[in-house]
C-alpha cells in the first residue's frame, strides 16, 4: 500500500537531482505499475499473513551492522555532489561535452542511452522480453478457463459510472501522451522506455474499468506477443542495417548521408523498437497476472 | 566532511530496511516489497553519485554550462524497467508456488517440503 | 514566492504521510496517498520552476495521470476483494 | 507596471494556494471520521492546485511551459474530483458510515 507512496517519493528526489528522465521513469513504473502488478498478485495470493517472525533480534544486529560498516565505508567516498568524484571523470566528460555536436539531440541522457550505449539498451530490451516471456510461461496455463466464460469476468467496476465516463476521456489523452514522449525523447526528457510503461498504464486502466475480456478482444494479446518481439527485432533490425552500410552493429552514422542526422535516425528508430516492445511487456505482464485471477477466482 | 555525506547515508538506511525485511518477513510477497525497497535504494544511490553540485538536468539549454552526469541516469533508466519486468517474474513465481503449495508463507513451504 | 509555496507543499506531504500511517481505514490511506500524490504533481511544478529548468513539467503530468490509475486500481482491487470475501461467506 | 502587477498577481495565487493546501491539509490530519477529512482534502484540493498552477503560469508567460501548465491543471480537475467521487462511494459501499452529529439528532 506505502509502495505507491515510495514510488512518488523517490521520484521526486530524482528530480532534485536533476535526473530528469529518471524521475519520468520512475513515477510511471514505481508509482503506478509497479503497485499495480503487487496488488494484482496479492489477489491471488490472499491479504493475510501470519506474522510469527523468525528471530527478528539476530536479523537486526546483523542488519545493524552491515550498515555501520557500509557508513564506515561512504566516509571514503568523495563528498555529495563534487564535481571531481571519479565517478564524473572518466567518459561522462566527453559524453556532456561532445555529444550535442555529434548526435545533434540536446537531451544527453537519450544521446547516451540510444547510441553510445546502445548495446547495453539492447541487452536490457531482451532482459525485459525474456522476463515477459518468462511470465506467460508461468501464467498462461489456464487460458482455456478464462476464454471459456468471458460473460462473468471482472466487472467490478460496474457501478462506477462517473469514474467510467472520464476515463474513457482521458485513455486517448494519455495514449496521445505517451506517443508525445516517445518521439520527444529527443528533446525534452522521455523515450522509448517512459513512453511505453505510460502507454501500458493507459491499456492497463481500460483493461480494470471495461474488464479484461473487452481490453483483450480491442488488443489481441497474441498481437502483443508478436509486437513485443517485433520490437526487439526492430532493435536488433536497426544494428544490422547500420552493419550492412559498413559501420560497426549500431552505429548510425551511415544511415543518412550526413551523420549526424544519421545518428538521429538511428536513435529514433531504436527508441521506437525498445517503446513497442516495454508496453507490449507491461501489457501482457498484466494480461498475465489479471486473466490468472479472474481465472482462479471462477475455478474455485 | 560529515553534512556532505548524508545522501550516503540515507541510501543505507533505505538498504538495510530492505533487507530487514527481506530477511525478517516469512512471506514471500513482504520479501519481494522489501527487495523492492532495496532495489530502489541502489538506483538512488547512483543518481546522488552522478549528481554534480550546481549542475542542471543533462538535457542542453540556453545559459547552462554545468550538467549532471549523464551516465548513471542511462544506467538506472534501464535497470527500472528491468527492474519491473523481473519483479513481475519474480511474483509470477511467487503466484504458482500459491497454486502448488496452498500458501506463500516460508515456513509452512519448508515443512511441506520435509514431508515429501 | 515559490520557496514558500514548495515549503507549504511538502509540509501539506508530510501530513498526508502521517495520515496515511495513522489511517484507520483502508480508505483513510487511499484518501492520503492521494493526496500526496497530486501535492507531488505540485511540487515538481514549482521546483521546475525554482531551478529554472521547466522541462520537469512533462513529468508532473506523467504524474496526474499514473497517480489517478494507481488510484482506480487501488480501489478496483479492495472492491474485488472485499466482494470475493462476501461471495464466500454465501 | 504590468510586469509588476502579474508578479504581483502571481505571488498572491502562490501564497493562497499554498494557504489553502495546508489547511486541507490540516483538516485530513484533524477530522475526525472518514468522510469529513474526504471534505477537507477534497474541496480544497482543486482550488488550490488551481491556484498554484495558475500561479506558475503567471510566472511563466505565453510560451509552451504555460500550455504544459495548463494541460495539467486540465487533468487535475478532471481526475481529482472524480478520484474522491470514486473513493467516497467505494467508502459508502464499504459499510463506513458517515459519523452524525448527535446533538441534531435529538
């Protein structure tokens, strides 16, 4: 219940740090999907604990004193927010210092993360597609049972009829939103991860006010899947083109005749692939979790 | 010296209630909050590293010539989402071990274990 | 100006934090987190403004949106809940 | 002069609005049932906001920052109302009854 509480916190600490697009990332996921994703498996799970805790003595020494050694441990660390900490004196320099002449986008976090960077995005786009794969296997068994009566899933939300009346104003506003973010990226803080959690998040509140069996029969999850690869294919697509006009696997540069805009390309390209594939997952993650409940709940 | 070191500070505070809880809680869904928590310490951690004193959010303006540091942005960027998607594995597994064994909690998971 | 009011703000959060640990109901909490929630929209507004940098706006509006889904969900999932317990007291 | 009278103008929807949250603020702290701190955070809350923002816009000026502002204030008036519409009915639905007055009762 705190979590979305922590989740709008720590946002706007990143904020004060000036981490832009983390923050963005931040609030989408931490404070809206992420407690989403727990409520919906605390419904499976059942609210109630039994709250006999082992040894919690032992564990708070213990605790107590890892911390003690890891404070003993920061009083080596650079002061808080000094411009010479090893930490800013490596490759960050020249990424701040040469990045608008080279990519031509002012926002560096994208710059960083879409090109000089990029197969560290690509593995992490494979990591979120192998968890999401991960997910159906556990999840999807009883498919059949939740196709077999869509009639009585969830419609809990039935008597909220203000509720239902706004949202269906907002859910295009927000999907208008999130493609805003994607192709803003560039610019202002936001890209293909940002945009795609707040495109699942709009998908996602459809799929709890309308009920999962309509948000299913509007977006077909066997689509997802197949743009949830598509988009790590477009990833990967992208690599092997910039491969084919003779550059190293994602590099830009020779995707248009001038590199810079070449670069631009690329990145936007990239960003739509890691965009198409994070909403997909986000999506089908809660298809996951919500079909598995209703499916129990008509089970038992 | 000392003032300029609380950030650190907050962040293993932040760390070790998560793994307080991770170690304290017996059910696994407590566990998994309280690895969240712990995660989130670690990205907040990165983000006060690459924080530089006077500087602006790393995206090009007009009469800013101080910014942060990019990079560890990059870095927690990826892992949040990363970060989500495995946690959604991780409570998909939590939610089968629900349907296998009739509970979540660690201990009365062990006995059934013994028994078998 | 914009001092004060981001002082007034994150006084008027940590209120809402208190109230959302002492809730008695479940609702209470909601009603709490809510609040937090478009007080922080604020908050990012004015800090945006207070370092000069407005491009913060885009994320206090990613924040009035994923507040008030985190919200329905929230209350969409104690709904459910509470109708599973009285379907099985039946 | 104009310049001066928007600051001016801005300053004092600032000041209001941040007078406003803290004693919605104070109210949901200080009620004593559900539904009267709903009252206090919930009217509150979206003069104030209103007032903050328009604040900010003031600051701001014609440009784009002021139209993200404004489409923010958009979403906050159209969801907060409705977040504590839905909130209360879930409450009412969810057998919390109201607290009464007992002395206008009898």
């Amino acid at each position: 219940m705190l979590a979305g509480i922590y989740g709008l916190l720590s946002a706007s600490f990143f904020v004060s740090m000036d981490a832009v697009d983390v923050a963005f990332t931040e609030a989408a996921v931490g404070a809206g999907v992420f407690p989403l994703l727990m409520l919906t498996a605390l419904t499976v799970t059942g609210r109630y604990e039994q709250t006999a805790h082992r040894r919690p003595r032992a564990a708070f020494f213990l605790v107590l004193v890892t911390g003690a050694l890891l404070i003993l441990g920061t009083l080596d660390m650079p002061p808080f927010g000094s411009p010479d900490a090893p930490a800013h004196t490596h490759v960050a320099a020249r990424y701040i210092q040469v990045s608008p002449t080279e990519i031509g986008i002012p926002n560096m976090v994208t710059s960083v993360l879409a090109d000089y960077r990029a197969f560290d995005t690509l593995g992490e786009v494979v990591v979120v597609f192998t968890a999401v794969v991960g997910v159906l296997i556990l999840l999807t068994s009883g498919e059949q049972r939740q196709q077999s009566s869509p009639a009585n899933a969830v419609e809990t939300m039935r008597s909220h009829m203000i509720l239902r009346v706004v949202s269906k104003m907002l859910i295009p506003l927000m999907l208008l939103f999130a493609l805003y973010v994607q192709f803003h990226g560039d610019y202002g803080p936001g890209g293909g991860f940002q945009a795609g959690v707040i495109f699942a998040a709009a998908i996602i509140l459809y799929a709890m006010l309308f009920g999962l069996a309509k948000a299913q029969a509007a977006i077909k999850p066997s689509i997802l899947r197949l743009l949830a690869a598509f988009g790590v294919l477009l990833y990967g697509g992208v690599g092997v083109v910039s491969f084919l006009t003779g550059a190293n696997y994602l590099d830009y540069s020779r995707l248009a005749a001038d590199p810079v805009v070449g670069r631009h390309i690329g990145i936007l390209a990239i960003e739509l692939g890691v965009g198409i594939t994070v909403a997909a997952a986000m999506i089908l993650i809660f298809y996951a979790f919500a079909g598995y409940a209703t499916g129990r709940a008509e089970a038992e | 010296m000392l003032p300029e070191l609380y950030n650190y500070w907050v962040v293993i505070v932040l760390m070790m209630i998560g793994f307080y809880i991770v170690i304290v809680q017996g059910n696994l869904i407590k566990k998994l909050i309280g690895l969240n928590i712990f995660q989130t310490s670690v990205f907040i951690f990165y983000i006060s590293v690459g924080k530089v004193a006077g500087g602006s959010a790393p995206i090009l303006a007009e009469g800013v010539s101080v910014y942060s540091n990019p990079l560890p942005h990059v870095l927690i960027l990826t892992a949040i989402v990363v970060g989500i998607a495995t946690m959604a594995l991780a409570l998909a597994l939590v939610v089968r071990i629900k349907n296998a064994y009739g509970t979540v909690e660690e201990e009365e998971l062990q006995e059934r274990d013994l028994r078998c | 100006m914009l001092i004060a009011s981001a002082v007034a703000i994150l006084v008027v959060m940590a209120m809402a934090i208190i109230r959302a640990l002492l809730g008695p109901t479940i609702y209470d909490r909601i009603l709490a987190v809510n609040l937090f929630g478009t007080k922080t929209v604020l908050l990012i507004a004015v800090i945006g403004f207070l370092f000069g940098r407005p491009d913060f706006l885009d994320i206090a509006l990613v924040y009035a949106l994923i507040n008030f889904i985190s919200i329905v969900g929230v209350l969409r999932y104690f709904e459910y809940s509470r109708n599973e317990e009285e379907g099985g007291s039946l | 002069m104009l310049a001066g009278m928007v600051t001016v103008l801005s300053s004092a929807c600032l000041l209001l609005g941040a007078f406003l949250i803290i004693s919605g603020a104070v109210g949901v702290l200080r009620f004593p049932d559900f539904f009267t701190r709903m009252h206090a955070a919930g009217v509150t809350e979206t003069l104030a906001t209103t007032l903050i923002l328009l604040g900010l816009m003031l600051f701001a000026g014609w440009t784009i920052v002021s139209f993200k502002l404004l489409l923010i204030l958009l979403f906050i008036l159209i969801t907060s109302p409705v977040a504590s519409h839905a909130l209360t009915k879930a409450a009412l639905h969810g057998n919390l009854q109201p607290l009464v007055n007992e002395n206008n009762e009898q």
